[in-house]
C-alpha cells in the first residue's frame, strides 16, 4: 500500500469519523433533556445549582435543550467544513480550494464554539433556577483555565487556516508562471 492511498484512507476514515460525530452531537443533547431526570443531581452543580430535576418543567427543558443546541450548531457547521476537507483529501486534492475554505470555516467555528460555551453555560444556570424563588436565581458566570487554551487552540486554528489560504495562493501563482 502506498502512502498515498493510506493516507486518502485515514482522510476517508476522519470524514466518516466526522459524520458520526454531526449525528452523535445533537442526538446526546437532545438526550440530556429528554432523560433529565435520570441524570445524576450534581450534574449541573459545575454551574453553582443544587436543584431538583423534577422541579425542571418541559418549557424549561425546551429552552435548556435550545440554549445547549447553539454550540452544538456552532459544531456542526464546523464538523461540515471540516469534512469537506478530509473528502478533499481523500480525493487526492488536500490543498484544493474546497478543502483550504473548508479548514478555515472548521477553525472560525472552532473559535466561536469555544466563546460560546461560557455564554451557554450561564444561559443554562439561569434556564435551571428560573423556578426557584426570586433572590434564590442563579447567574453563574464562569471562565477557567480550559477556557483559556482552548480560546488559544482556536486562533491557532485560525492562523494555521490563514497560511494554508496564503500558501495557496502563493502555488497557484508560482504555478502560473512558464
């Protein structure tokens, strides 16, 4: 076997691999609000709730599972691009333009998903202790040190996908010369 084709079968293998996960993502978070009341309770105490799942009404379970969907979508839209990618790749063509704007989409989601979290996690504090009394509300805001690197693994992302798009362009125009 070639290095080529093995590695057209591992881009193959990541493009499957990457199908999977954009079915197995938003099945998991539609999971966690239908079977929410057999998560275990300290589930959520990360975000400073102690509460009680039969107390988290289906409304409020619909605007947890909507609140948690936006970074699932952001994932998504990444895990696409990032696909078109690998099926680049897997065709021969890893620095085609397809697969150059594939990766730099995957990298822009990857940072937005990243600042979403956060944002989403708060949301859900709220969204979980919207029925307990007022003055006993909860906002919990947090950020942490995995917060941190993976805001710098995303603009490492980002930049690598910026060179990928210059080294590109500098080979289509080597290429043009005679």
């Amino acid at each position: 076997m070639t290095n080529t084709a093995r590695k057209g079968g591992f881009a193959r293998f990541m493009a499957n691999a990457t199908l999977v996960m954009m079915v197995l993502a938003p099945t998991v978070t539609a999971s966690v609000w239908i079977f929410f009341d057999a998560l275990p309770p300290d589930t959520f105490v990360p975000l400073g709730l102690d509460y009680d799942p039969t107390q988290v009404g289906v409304g409020a379970r619909l605007v947890g599972f909507l609140v948690m969907m936006v970074p699932t979508a952001i994932g998504l839209y990444g895990l696409a691009h990032l696909r078109r990618t690998f099926l680049e790749s897997a065709a021969g063509v890893p620095f085609s333009q397809p697969s150059v704007d594939g990766f730099r989409h995957f990298a822009w989601a990857v940072l937005f998903y990243v600042i979403s979290v956060p944002i989403m996690k708060a949301a859900l504090s709220v969204v979980l202790s919207f029925h307990f009394p007022p003055g006993q509300r909860v906002l919990a805001i947090q950020l942490s040190s995995h917060d941190v690197v993976g805001l710098f693994l995303a603009g490492l992302l980002v930049a690598v996908g910026h060179l990928f798009a210059q080294a590109r362009a500098i080979a289509e125009e080597n290429a043009s010369f005679v």
